[in-house]
C-alpha cells in the first residue's frame, strides 16, 4: 500500500489534530532554541536576531512520507520592538502548502537596567499559506475511481490565519501563553464544510536553574488545548546545558502525551490509543553557530512505521548587544 492511501486514516485513528488549517504545525522544534515558531510575542525578545534553518522528515524510506521545513528570522527594531518572517513548506503525499508568517512584537522592560531580565512581550502575527491538493494521478493509482473527483487537476486554496500571544521572562523563569488562529479565512479545498477555524491554546512555562559553569538544567511544561477537537495535550521537558571552550553543548528529552484518544477496531473488539512519543535532542553552540538534531518516535500498537521523525536545525545570532542579561536564561541569551 502506498503512504498516500494510508495517511489519511493513520492520522484521524491517531489524532484528531488532522482537521485543523493551521500554517505551521506543533511539533518539539520550539526546543531547538526557536519559541518564535510558536509565540510572536518572542520576535526580539532575545539580545540577538535569530535565524533558524529547520528540516523534518517523516519514515524515511517510505514513498512521499511527511516532510516540513522552515526558514525563520526575528530580531529588535528598536529597543522596545521587534519583529520576525517564517516561511514554510510543508508535503504529506497528495498534499501539501506553502505560506509565510509575518510577527511584530512590543516588550517592556520593568528593570532599571539593561542587562537584569524583568520583560513582559506582546505579540501578534499574520499568516498566508497556499494549500494544494493533487489529483492528477487519482485515477491510475485508484481502481475504484469516485466520479466526483475531477483527477485531472491541482486543486489550489488560500488563507490567512492570526495568532496573539504574550510571553513574560524574569530572569531565569519564563511563560508564553498564544492564542493560534484567533482570527482565519476560508480554506475551501477538500469540501465546502471545512472548519472557518480552529482556535488553539498553547502555554509554555520553565525554568533555569543550577550552575552556568558546570550543568544548567531547564525542565519545562507545554499545554496545548484545540476548541474544535476538544483535544488537549501536554509536554513534559526537560533540557541539559554545559559551557566549554569552544561553547556550549546541550541535549534533552521531551515527552508528549494527547489527554483524549481515538477508538479503533482491534480485531472483533474496540480499543482506544492516545497520541503519545517521546523526543530526544542533542545541540551544539560554537560562537554565534547553532546546530540541534531531533529524534521523535511514535509509541503505541497502532502507527505505519517502526522509524521516526528526524529533524536538523542550524541557526546563526546576529546584531547581538555588547552585554548578555544577568540571568541563566538559555532562549533569551
């Protein structure tokens, strides 16, 4: 059987995530230094502009498996503003989309200097994406053909979608809370009932804490709820920091775990799965280089493949200011 005829069914008996028309997924890359994926509100929040290269492969091996990339850049544009661009291109078989997130963020600074952390951040941005559907090769791969289905064409839509958020950092305690798809336009590709939106909560928090010349250790929380679905989930993190000569390697594990599950038929009886896998990273800092590999494997008895999801991001800091802030603060310093 072809990866295209499973997906489908694979991710509705996983996840009931698969209807929403979000632009850019939530996936574990927010660990990989990027909480601008997530939260416009940390567009220049940090001493640096980021750039942010992320790759991310589905089942390798397998004939159009998922694969997504990112391109994201955020930087301060004056010293209480900031502002950032993702573009993406995401593919899953038949399907696939392109678009572009553009984010402005507003910070103030309670501190009475520049270098003690005490910074609540307001963010929106304004997301554009392009989906397409192919059917050109409907017919030759599918016997039992739907006559409803043109199988000659590209079916193209476009749409917009918002987010808002805010993020506070103090020192070396954090908290993003967003608001995805507070505002969206119709996406009408694959019927004329698609969802207008779905509105998502996501909610991080962490905290720092140990000594910046031997281990930093960083647990951390993410909560997610979908109104639509009424689905929610939770990661459960915790990240490693140690500083060399040369810089700083650092490495964790994250574990996701989807609160409500799916029923699926399991012989003559009817069982139930939760989306659940956990997430292994391992990252490099050498001067202002950044390099994170990803390793995420799907656990339970229903899933396509034995292998996981690998994704690599390199990054580079730009413009950094002359002093980092007094705090062991890993996402803003």
């Amino acid at each position: 059987m072809k990866i295209k005829h499973f997906l489908l069914a694979l991710v509705v008996l996983i996840t009931k995530q698969s209807y929403s028309q979000e632009i850019l997924p939530v996936y574990s890359d927010y660990l990989s230094d990027n909480y601008f994926l997530l939260h416009p509100s940390m567009a220049g929040a940090a001493n640096c502009a980021k750039v942010r290269l992320t790759g991310r492969q589905q089942w390798f091996g397998q004939e159009d498996a998922p694969a997504l990339q990112t391109l994201s850049f955020n930087g301060s544009i004056t010293e209480k503003d900031g502002m950032g661009i993702i573009l993406i291109n995401d593919k899953n078989g038949y399907h696939s989309q392109k678009g572009f997130r553009v984010a402005y963020a507003h910070h103030i600074m309670f501190s009475r200097d520049d270098v003690d952390l005490n910074q609540l951040s307001f963010g929106v941005n304004v997301g554009f994406a392009q989906s397409l559907l192919d059917e050109t090769d409907f017919r030759d791969n599918n016997p039992a053909f739907d006559p409803n289905i043109d199988g000659t064409i590209v079916q193209k839509a476009n749409y917009f979608n918002v987010d808002v958020g805010a993020s506070y950092n103090f020192l070396d305690f954090y908290a993003h809370f967003t608001v995805k798809n507070a505002l969206a336009s119709e996406r009408r590709i694959y019927s004329q009932r698609e969802p207008v939106n779905l509105k998502r909560l996501i909610y991080n928090m962490g905290y720092t804490f140990g000594d910046a010349d031997r281990i930093l250790l960083e647990p951390s929380v993410m909560f997610q709820h979908t109104f639509l679905t009424k689905e929610s989930t939770v990661d459960l993190n915790i990240k490693a920091y140690k500083n060399l000569e040369f810089g700083r390697v650092w490495g964790g594990l994250s574990y996701r775990r989807s609160l409500d599950g799916a029923e699926y038929l399991d012989g003559v009886s009817i069982a139930k799965q939760k989306l659940q896998y956990i997430t292994p990273i391992l990252g490099i800092n050498y001067k202002n280089y950044m390099f994170a590999y990803t390793y995420s494997q799907l656990m339970g008895d229903i899933k396509f493949d034995t292998g996981g999801f690998h994704q690599i991001t390199l990054g580079i800091n730009l413009f950094c200011k002359p002093e980092k802030y007094h705090c062991n603060c890993p996402a803003i310093n």
